[in-house]
C-alpha cells in the first residue's frame, strides 16, 4: 500500500478554489476573465490580491502580455485533480479507495452508460491482474 501523498500546496480558501477552477477550465486568463468567471464577483483588485497570494502559494505564475498579467497553474490538470481526490478520501473516506468508487457509482446523479460501467469492468479485471503479479 502506498503513502498517501500531501496535498501539493496546502488548503484552498473557498474563493481560492473557485479561482483556480477557473484558471483550470480556461487554461490560462487575465485577472479581468477571472473575475468575470466567479459568482459573486469581487472587485478587480481583490481579484488581484487573491492572485497575488495565489501565487506565492505556489498555486499560479504569471506573465506578462502587454500591459496585463495571463495567469496559468504550475501544476497540471490532473495531478492536482489527483491531489484533491486523495484530500478527499482522507478527509472524508477514511483513506479508503473502496469508499470513493462505492460513493462515487451510488450517487444519485451518476450517469454512467453501460459503455461507461464496461470501461470501469476492464479496469478493476485490469488492477485484479497487476495485484496478482
């Protein structure tokens, strides 16, 4: 069994993880398209502080075109993702893989195809092989 991994740079604020969602799905934004992503706005100077903190958590850099900064994430997509999902199954899955996957196929919201659930089949036939090895 492997050492669960720390999260990459510490706890999100709420509008801390909103920001970076946003950063996320754009790939890359201003401190304007940013803002304009959140709910709630805030000013756009407090869109700059939280990017400004942002950054010297080690969660975004920034450069310079023009007369704006374009703010991107130091970590790819899906190793924070991976991040975050091992935070969560600590915090709230008692550290059990097996609870998140029950969790996650028992949501009502879930709408895996039957395409979907044979993918998943092959996997776990797949992680059933590599345990054996």
């Amino acid at each position: 069994m492997s050492t669960p991994r720390q999260p990459l740079h510490g706890r999100l604020s709420r509008r801390e993880s909103q920001i970076m969602n946003v950063v996320y799905r754009m790939g890359k934004a201003t401190a304007k398209e940013i803002g304009a992503g959140l709910p709630n706005p805030p000013s756009n100077s407090s869109v700059r502080v939280m990017l400004r903190i942002l950054e010297e958590k080690g969660h975004l850099k920034h450069e310079r075109d023009g007369r704006q900064y374009v703010y991107r994430p130091t970590v790819p997509t899906s190793r924070a993702g991976f991040s975050e999902l091992n935070q969560v199954k600590s915090t709230f899955f008692g550290d059990s893989v097996r609870s998140v996957v029950t969790a996650l196929l028992t949501m009502p919201e879930s709408d895996l195809s039957q395409e979907d659930l044979d993918d998943l089949s092959r996997l776990i036939e797949k992680a059933k092989k590599e345990e054996q090895t």
